[in-house]
C-alpha cells in the first residue's frame, strides 16, 4: 500500500523542481507557463503536505533548506525514470527499451555504428543512450546497464566481456615527419598525450615495446575525442585503444608509432543490475552484443 501522503501531487513536485533547477519562481513560472503567484502557491502546498519547510523567504527569494536539497536529488530522479518511461511507452509501446549508460567515446565511435543492426534484427526494442564517465549506481539511476571500463583483476559477477583494451601511438604525418620516431628511446622530450583515467597508459606502451618509459612532457585530457584532434593538429603523440586507432589510421588522419596494438591493463565490460537480468530487452541486447564482440 503506498501512502498518499508522502505522494503529492506530480504538480507540485514539477514546481518545486523548477523552482530547485532554475534557483528562481519567475523561471519556473515561465517553463511551466503558470504565473509566479500559482507556482509559489504550489510549493507552500508541498511544504504544507510534507511538514516541512523547504524553502526559508528572503526578500521574495526562496531559499532551499538543506532537507528541501537532499528532497530535490531524490525527486528528481524519480521525475526523469517517469519522464524516461513515458517516451519509452509512446515511441515504442510494443517492445520495450534498454536505458544504457556508456563511455563517451565509446559509444559514438563504436557502439553507435552498430547499433543500426541491432534495430534491424529486434525493431521493437529501443536502446536510449546516457554517456557517462564516472561509475553507475544502479540502485539510484535508472539505468538497466553500463558498458564500462574496468581495470581491476575480479570481473563483476553479472557482466559481459566484450574485449580487453590494446594500445596504439599515434600521430600526424606533420608531427612524425619533424620528429621522426624509430625506436621508443626517439620519444624522449616529446609531448605525450594521456588520458585522465588511464595515467598508466604509456608506462604499459612502452614496456610493450621491450623499453623503459622515457621523460618527456604531456597533456593531460578527458575524452579521446580531444586527444585524437590534438594528435591530429600536432600537439603531441596520442595513445589510444586500437579500435580507435585502426579508424584513425585507415582514414589517414594519423598514422601509428613503432609496435601497434600493445595489450593494456582494462577491458570493456558490459555491466548490469540483478534485478535486470531477466530482462527480455536487456538479454536480446546482451546476446546481439556478444554476437558483435565474437
């Protein structure tokens, strides 16, 4: 049995969160096409409903309290799985959705190029996708599976291996033809580029081609988005998973640097919840996967 009170009305929870997104009743009032007068008088009411204050008056400003900011992380997540489930229900009321989180680059780069045979093969399944770079709680965010990146030497328990990360220098054709490289000791004093994630990165490159790590200068970036284009506009030499690499290279917008394809540490998984794992979506998704990845 669910009880009414700790349930307002979806109007007053879409105030208080214009209100708690926007830091202002005029701008609420204007999303939701309500005057400020109806919005404020839809926030008293939560206060009213839940006994509490939310909102302490200042000078005709609302201040949330403390108690109205942790209300406002747990209201709106559950408005954006409703919202989710809605769009899901109304683009695709036959066949079910996976809501999959995924790394970046990932998914434009690998994921997304293949994604059209998976709609051939199940049409009524829809896959919405979240990029993300930081871990998935999946008892908070409504998502029914992360493809992830993991480096550690236990596997989760409910997840797929898709395939374990290999590494390939490269650099434009600019770059190498003003600092030719012929063996790994030609890299000493040159700009390397890495990644924030993978700090270990070239010290597994380098021991992949039978050498120490050099000193050199780097950069520091967050996606391999940038560091491909400032590889290719010459900053310094890019590190990149192979599969990255390979579309690079064969496109001619870089070219690769001594040894390709070294082994690194990580691996991409898929990961999901338990409680998802019977998911008709979710297992055809699953199985399309490891389809590809074989």
């Amino acid at each position: 049995m669910r009880i009414r009170r700790y349930l307002p009305n979806l109007s007053l929870l879409l105030a208080f969160d214009g209100v708690m997104r926007h830091g202002s009743v005029t701008a609420a009032a204007q999303e939701m096409g309500l005057t400020q007068s109806t919005v404020s008088r839809l926030v008293q009411t939560l206060e009213e409903q839940m006994g509490q204050p939310l909102f302490s008056r200042h000078r005709r400003r609302l201040i949330p309290t403390e108690a109205a900011t942790r209300y406002h992380a747990d209201i709106s997540a559950a408005l954006d799985l409703i919202q989710r489930g809605g769009m899901s229900l109304i683009a695709n009321p036959e066949g079910g959705s996976i809501n999959l989180a995924v790394l970046p680059t990932f998914g434009t780069r690998w994921l997304a190029p293949r994604l059209p045979g998976f709609m051939t093969r199940h049409p009524g399944i829809m896959v919405n996708l979240t990029t993300r770079f930081q871990p998935v709680s999946f008892s908070d965010e409504p998502f029914d599976a992360a493809i992830i990146y993991h480096q550690g030497e236990t596997a989760p328990d409910d997840s797929l291996l898709l395939f374990g990360e290999s590494l390939t220098a490269c650099a434009s054709s600019a770059f190498l033809a003003a600092n030719p490289i012929t063996q790994p000791g030609d890299m000493a004093g040159l700009v390397l580029l890495y990644l924030q994630t993978r700090p270990g990165a070239w010290a597994d490159w380098f021991h992949g081609q039978g050498a120490q790590a050099v000193p050199s200068g780097g950069m520091v970036m967050d996606q391999f988005s940038m560091m491909i284009q400032a590889a290719i506009s010459g900053l310094g030499v890019a590190l990149l998973p192979d599969y990255l690499a390979r579309q690079e290279i064969a496109e001619g917008h870089l070219l690769p640097v001594l040894q390709q394809a070294v082994p690194g540490r990580g691996a991409y998984r898929l990961v999901w919840p338990r409680t998802r794992a019977e998911s008709r979506p979710l297992i055809h998704f699953r199985d399309w996967l490891a389809a590809e990845v074989s």
